[in-house]
C-alpha cells in the first residue's frame, strides 16, 4: 500500500541506499603498476594507453625533454601537482606514480612515468574498472604532454 508507513521508509531509504552503493564502488578495482623489473604493465583493455605498447589502439608517443632529468622530473611533478583531482602517491628519482579520480563517478584511474632513458619519459594511464573508457585515458595523456612542454 503506497501511503504506509513501511512504504514511505523504504521510499526515503532507496535513494540512500543507491547512493551508497555507488560510494562504495569507488573503491573498486585493484592497481596495475609496474613490475618488480621496472616496466609497465602492458594494456589489457580499451582503458589503457601507453608508451611501450606497440598496438595503435594502445600505444601513445612517450614525453620527451631536453635538459636534465631532475629538472624535467621536478616539472613534470609541478605539472601534475596542478591537475584537478590529482594525488602522487609514489615520487621516486625515475618513477612517478599518479591516482586521478573522475569527477562523477569518483572511479579512480592510475597514471605511471618512468624515466626511461636520456630525454624520454616512458608513460601509462589506465583505468581501473570497465573496459572502454571513452578516450578519457588518451585525453588525459595528451593534455599531460601539452602542459608538460609548456613554459617551465
């Protein structure tokens, strides 16, 4: 019956209930970093770019710089510092492990960078969940680049 008691409780308590539900889905997902070896993990799904896949759907350009490593660490951790939703979690002489978390969902994506070699910065973004994530990865890569070559 519509204008019970116990209707109107569960009535109020479902857009809670949903909204819980999707909080807790935030925490879902497990990292896929690096190896024990240093290298990125490869992609496994549309949700993932990286600089040491040689697949096109995957594979994204590696940054480059001129000049030195320190210095272009120091600006690549400036530029990442300033993206929204944006935490370093791990800044390590030649690696710099990023969680970005997406404004709606508030699923979190991962985002590595190893200084592979003189002038070359090895790169990878994934999400955690799902498989197709609209170029958000890509995207994200790409705006990276733009702000990484940028004014210092």
């Amino acid at each position: 019956m519509a204008g019970s008691p116990t209707w109107s409780a569960a009535a109020r308590a479902a857009p809670i209930l949903a909204s819980a539900l999707l909080v807790a889905a935030c925490g879902l997902g497990t990292a896929t970093l690096r190896g024990a070896d240093g290298r990125l993990a490869p992609c496994t799904a549309a949700h993932c770019v990286s600089s040491t896949e040689t697949r096109p759907d995957y594979r994204v350009d590696p940054l480059r710089y001129s000049g030195s490593q320190q210095d272009a660490h120091a600006h690549l951790v400036g530029v990442l510092e300033g993206l929204p939703r944006t935490q370093v979690i791990a800044d390590r002489g030649d690696y710099v492990y990023v969680q970005v978390t997406t404004p709606l969902m508030r699923y979190v994506d991962d985002v590595e960078f190893v200084f592979a070699a003189p002038g070359v910065i090895d790169l990878r973004s994934s999400s955690r969940m799902g498989y197709y994530d609209f170029g958000a990865n890509r995207n994200r890569v790409e705006l990276i680049r733009a702000m990484f070559a940028g004014p210092r």
